[in-house]
C-alpha cells in the first residue's frame, strides 16, 4: 500500500491500482440538541472534540433527520429510506418484542457487509428484538448493547453519581453481546460503550469496517459520575448540571475513537459521521438546548428534526468547512456506498460526497418530507409547511408529558381538522411567524409536493402510534403523536 497525494491506493500483483475503501464510523447521539455543540453555538456545554471533528470536515448546518423521536429516525437512518414507506412510523414504546423494521428492507449493515466491510453496532438498536429483528440478523457481525429503547446508564447508588428524574438506585445494566450472551455492565454506560467501539477498531485495523456507535447518552435518564460532573459544579441546576456532564462524556468518547483511529494509522482513510437522532427533549426542566429553533423532539418545528451533523473524512472532504443546504440521515446510505465503491441503492438518499466537496454546487434534496400521521411536514429550500391536528383537548391539559391512547392507538384522521403552518426558513428560521394566510399558492405547492411523496408510502404503521402530547402554536392546541 503506498500513498499517493490525498488518496490511499492499493497496488495490485498485476499492477493496477485502485482507491481503496475507507472505513467508516457514525456517532450517534440520543436526543442532543443543536445547540448543545459549541461549534453551533452552544455555550453552557464544552464539546472541544466534537468541534474538534467538525474543524477536520464539513459541518452541515441544515442537516435533519426523517423523524422527531428516537425509533422511527433510526429505521430512517439504518433504511436509507423514509420510514413511512415501510411502515416503522412510531415509536414502539415498549412493544419491542411484537414487531420490528420490515425484514424486506436493506439496512446500512447489510449494505456496508455486502460491500466488504466487517460491521459492528454497540449501543442502542431500538428497531425490533425478536431474532429475525436482532442487529446481528440484519447485517451487523457484531454487536454489544441493548435491543429495546430503554436503559439506566449507572446504579444512582454508586459513589458520585448523580441522578435526576426518577429514582435509578439499585440497578445495574445487562447488555447483550451477540444474540444472546448476557453481561452485567456496572461502569457507566457511556464509558462502557466507548471502550467496545475502541476495541473494535483495534481489532479490525487491517480491514475495511462499518462501526456505528450508537450511544444513549444524553437520553434520560439523566446521571452522570464525577468524572463528568466536576466539570460542571458551578451549575447549580441539577438536570442542566448532569444533563452537560452527560454531553461531556459523550464529547470524550469522540475523543477517543478518534484517538483510536489516529493509534491505528487509519484517521485520514476513515469517515466520520457525528450527528443526533433527534432534538433535545422538553421534558428535562430546559437543562438542553435546541437553539435558535423552535420546538423539541416530538416536534415537526426544526428544533426536533433539526441536529448537530458533522461529516469529516480528511482524504476526501474539505477541513473546516461548512454546508449550508437541507441534508438528511437518510443519505447516508447511498454516501456510504458511493465512498466505498458501489452502487446506490435508494430512491430516498442521496449521495452527499459531491456535494460536500463542492463537485456539485448544486443541493441534493429539492423538498424533505415527515409524517407520524396524521401531523406532517414538507420544506423546501426556504419555506417548510406542517399541519398539525387540532384536539378537544384544553389548555389544562397542555403541562400532561403523555397521554393516554384509546385501545387500538391514537387515530390517523383528524376530526377537528389541522393547524396550517407557514415558516420561511431564510429569513425566520426560529419559525416565529406563520405566513399560511398570506402565502396561500406556497401552502398549496408544498401540500401538493407532500402529497406526491406520500402516495408512495405503506398504506399503514406496521405498530399504531401509542404516544402523543400536547403543545401551542400560534394560539392553537395542537396533538402530536410519535
């Protein structure tokens, strides 16, 4: 192997030579806000090496995700495709072990295994349990973590650690390594994970690899150990106090991939791709930060599906950079396949790499879509319209977290009607004002576009939606249903 400008290349008994597969790695974090990063501004939490990463790539500043809660962004992600197409369209809550993401669909595991490379997931699947939808059954050859959505990340009681929202004394996490192997994870669960990535890339240094490291943190609930917290005593709120402790541990496990990476000789061969399943959640006492937007996970408002999204790949992408137009975690697929030589595979995704090294000055998507129907949304590449369903519901119900389903879960019809929201995203991007009213033909364009997308969809969720909150949007209650 012998290098040669910006590209590794690989020399051939007969003499050819070709660009050899770089490996590649997501970060994935667990509602992190867009502005919890300080490279998007944040500046309660100190992430130097995230910022770190996005100083050594491209920092996509309208970088979404195809849905507002944790499940059905990571079936988008994982598929390439829109979730509503194959129907994992909510959250599962709890029903993990009825059903799981469509065994018809490829996934980024299959895809990367396909193409050479050895695959491995640790951390959270949160796309199905039983066996047929077990990671290791749907590409990955290993795996270390937890199938369903929910986990502690320490025993409350271990010396200094500290805890909010709920009682977590007691318990210790058994993760899965394989398909069945149980282990009794007593270090914090963050730390944990970070060790079993680094361990992979050592272990599989002289291969082509697909690691996705998809952590919890900073999911509630919200703990974190000293080691983290004394970053932070001079905040006085304990869940803005644990939840930035939360995100340095997360700040330090990109640290020390990278740094496994660097041991390795393998950093610059390698792409790197850090970003959110979601935006931060409302329901942690204000201790995150979705700025400057608007709304919070379970929200169609960019502050829920509008997240911290780094793309770094020093051999092939400029350092230091910044991309400016809508990008999703749905390209991932067909940028990921692209880097390593193969074809494309989804109508949905689309190859980024061009685009972030300004081959093609162009944008890749002309509209994005959402829906946890019957709530949907469309954007543009300045004007992003949701329709939210109006309720019975009253303004004394607004403070309730949840809701409780009627049997068979929440409708997809909406007998009260819909809320009509118009944002202009380049000149209001805090979505503070609702154009609906003046710009009817706009309302009307996008409606009609959504409708296209939509026609393409299965005609149901494999699960009904069993979740759903309130919220109030220009003087109106709205139901959402994730």
């Amino acid at each position: 192997m012998v290098r040669r400008g910006l590209f590794t290349l690989v020399v051939f008994c007969g003499g050819a030579l070709a660009w050899a597969q770089p490996n590649v790695v997501v970060i994935l974090a667990d509602d992190l806000g867009y502005g919890d990063i300080g490279v998007n501004g944040g500046e309660i939490i100190s992430t130097p090496h995230i910022d770190a990463l996005a100083s050594r790539g491209v920092r996509l500043t309208q970088g979404y995700v195809s849905h507002p809660v944790c499940s059905p962004s990571r079936a988008g992600l994982m598929t390439g495709r829109y979730q509503q197409r194959h129907g994992w369209e909510f959250n599962p809550a709890g029903r993990d072990q009825d059903a799981g993401v469509s065994t018809d669909e490829t996934t980024l595991a299959d895809a990367m295994r396909a193409a050479g490379y050895r695959t491995g997931l640790v951390g959270k699947w949160h796309l199905g349990s039983e066996p047929e939808h077990h990671p290791v059954s749907r590409g990955f050859d290993e795996f270390f973590g937890f199938v369903g959505g929910g986990s502690i990340f320490i025993d409350g009681d271990a010396p200094g650690v500290e805890s909010w929202g709920g009682l977590r004394a007691g318990r210790s996490n058994t993760m899965l390594r394989g398909l069945a192997q149980e282990e009794v994870v007593e270090e914090y669960l963050t730390d944990r994970f970070t060790d079993e990535a680094v361990d992979f890339i050592e272990r599989h240094a002289d291969v082509p690899f697909f690691l996705f490291l998809s952590h919890k943190t900073p999911h509630t609930p919200l703990q974190a150990t000293a080691r983290y917290l004394n970053r932070y005593r001079h905040i006085a709120d304990d869940a803005t106090r644990i939840y930035a402790a939360m995100a340095a541990s997360l700040d330090d496990s990109v640290d020390e991939v990278v740094g496994a990476l660097n041991r390795a000789g393998l950093r610059n061969d390698t792409l790197i791709v850090f970003l959110s399943d979601n935006g931060c959640a409302e329901y942690i006492a204000g201790a995150c930060s979705n700025a400057p937007f608007r709304g919070h996970k379970r929200y169609f408002h960019e502050g829920g599906v509008r997240v911290p999204f780094i793309v770094s790949w020093p051999d092939r992408l400029p350092e230091g950079a910044v991309f400016d137009d809508p990008a999703s975690a749905l390209d991932l697929m067909d940028t990921f396949l692209a880097a390593a030589g193969h074809e494309e595979v989804s109508d949905d995704s689309v190859n980024l790499l061009p685009y972030l090294d300004g081959t093609d000055d162009g944008a890749p998507h002309d509209y994005l879509y959402w829906r946890a129907e019957p709530n949907w949304a469309v954007r543009d590449d300045r004007w992003k319209l949701i329709r939210y369903n109006r309720t019975d519901f009253t303004q004394d119900d607004l403070g309730r977290v949840q809701l409780e389903p009627p049997e068979g879960g929440w409708p997809t019809d909406s007998p009260h009607g819909q809320v009509t929201l118009l944002y202009d995203l380049v000149n209001d991007p805090s979505e503070t004002v609702n154009y609906a009213a003046g710009r009817p033909e706009v309302v009307e364009r996008l409606t009609e576009a959504w409708n296209r997308w939509n026609a393409w969809n299965a005609p149901e969720a494999i699960l009904p939606a069993s979740r759903s909150t309130l919220a109030e949007f220009h003087g109106e209650i709205v139901q959402l249903v994730f």
